[in-house]
C-alpha cells in the first residue's frame, strides 16, 4: 500500500481528494498514513468499517467508500496495491478542459506488474474514443485487457444507474458497470503513461482453486447482461468464456463444471455445446453427458 500512497502523494495535480474505505482489514494501516507530510494528509479522509463487505460483495464495498465523498464530480476507484502515473491526475484535467462534449466514462491504458513491480504485460493503447457495443467487442474477442484502477466515471452517470452492476466476486462487474456507464456518451481515453495494475500476491483475479464456481456463474451472468443489449455470436461469446475458463485452475473438474454450467444457463443450444466439447475437449464428452443425466434427471 506504501507504494500506491506514494504514487498518489506524488501528483504533479494535486487538485483531488483521497477518500480511503478501509475494509476492516487485519492490517493496521495508520502507521503508513501518519507519516506522509502534513500537506499530503490534509487530503485524505480516512474511514474504517467495522464489518469486512468485500469478501461478500465487492461492488457494495466499492459503493460504500464512494458513500464517504462528497460532490466531487468525477470519481476514481484505486485498489491499495496499483500505481498511478504521476501526471494522471494532471492528464485528466486537462482532458476534461480542452472536451466540448459531455463525458461520463475515462481510462488510462493499462499495464500490468508482479509483487516486485516489474512489467509483465505492456500497455496496449486503447482508442482514443469507443462506443460501449466496440468496447464489449474487443473484450469479448480477447484484444485488450481491463480492470477497474483505469477507470474514471463521472458522479452523475453513477448515480444515474444506481451504482455498479453487481456480479458475484464482482467478477466482470467493472466491464459491465463501464457499459452502463458509457451507453450514452461513450468511453474515452487519456493517452500516454499507463496505470499499473498489480498481478499478485491473493486476490480474487489470482485464486484459480476456491472461487471457480462463482466467477463462471458471474460470467454467465455477464453473457446474459451483453445479450439484453447486443447481439454477438455464439461463436464470440464462447471465445469469451474459454478465455474465462483459462483464468481458472484448468483441472478436469473445473471443465466439466463449466460446460455443466454452461449446459443449465440456456444461453447455447445443446447441440452447438456439444460441438465445441467435441473441438476441444472431446476426453470429457462422456463425463459431461454423465453429469447432465445427474443434473436434469
């Protein structure tokens, strides 16, 4: 957490103030925050929760700490572990000044770093500016990379949807909540340096043993939100899934569960299901077919 403060601390803005929702963690962070300097401190609101919400819900934890502002008009959720570029704050004022449209949706590109901070993934430029559908588009068909520690949204559009779509593990609820958010205006980009969003340690996105059921039922749930906007292909929705599924741990127990899962949400025909497992997985046909019998006898 010391480094992101410090990111933070180190704004050539410094025009914002740090709300931080301390999810009553085990880890006593008020050693960290009495040692910044004074000017730095006067900028940060500090609130510890007594009830941990994010093991529960994140996207709830996520909504009470945007409870503790005030009317800023435009919000940024930061995990305590991803860095800011020192000029983000500075690149997003001076986005928002030079724009004659209104502009509910920002992000940064995106890299992404290991516990040592090390680049393991370069940022790859997003367009300047995307209509949400493109934007859905390219995830679904694996050309960029998203998060939530990009992301800048105005108060106005969150407050006008209600907050964030919630998912289980809030699992693609940040892809989803940028859709809801950007339907009208779009979503833009503030080139040059990237943020950096951290692959480490435990978290949710790195847990492939104890969470795999939720995340697949969250992005079944994902599919079923896109498809009350858009229309994409079987084809294109499956390759999103088998990306999915590569994020899981990838034992013969968590594919059978998948496609299992994929057989009871009524999104695929049975007959296109069976296809795929015959191209890609044909050694689990026999068991999959076992499990159905059990689920639907």
């Amino acid at each position: 957490m010391n480094e992101t403060l410090q990111s933070i601390k180190q704004q050539t803005n410094s025009n914002f103030k740090l709300y931080i929702g301390d999810d009553c963690s085990p880890h006593d962070i008020q050693p960290l925050l009495q040692n910044l300097d004074t000017d730095f401190k006067d900028r940060i609101v500090y609130h510890r929760f007594d009830t941990n919400m994010g093991s529960v819900s994140l996207t709830r934890q996520w909504e009470r700490c945007i409870a503790l502002t005030h009317d800023e008009p435009y919000l940024w959720l930061f995990s305590d572990d991803d860095i800011m570029p020192p000029d983000a704050i500075e690149r997003f004022y001076n986005f928002i000044e030079k724009a004659n449209t209104p502009i509910d949706v920002l992000r940064f590109d995106l890299q992404i770093v290991n516990d040592d901070s090390k680049i393991i993934r370069n940022s790859k430029a997003h367009p300047p500016f995307e209509k949400a559908e493109n934007f859905i588009f390219r995830r679904l068909n694996g050309e960029c990379i998203s998060t939530a520690c990009e992301y800048i949204f105005s108060r106005k559009t969150y407050q006008l949807n209600k907050g964030f779509v919630e998912f289980p593990l809030a699992w693609c609820s940040d892809d989803a909540s940028w859709v809801q958010f950007g339907q009208q205006t779009g979503i833009y980009t503030i080139g040059g340096n990237p943020v950096s969003w951290r692959m480490g340690g435990f978290n949710i996105s790195s847990d492939k043993n104890s969470t795999y059921q939720l995340k697949l039922k969250a992005s079944i749930l994902y599919l079923r939100f896109i498809e009350e906007r858009y229309h994409f292909s079987d084809e294109l929705k499956m390759k999103m899934l088998y990306g999915q599924l590569n994020l899981l741990n990838k034992s013969v127990k968590v594919k059978v569960n998948f496609y299992k899962q994929l057989f009871r949400s009524g999104i695929f025909s049975r007959s296109f299901l069976f296809k795929q497992i015959n191209i890609r997985n044909k050694h689990l046909l026999s068991r999959v077919v076992n499990k159905l019998k059990r689920t639907f006898n």
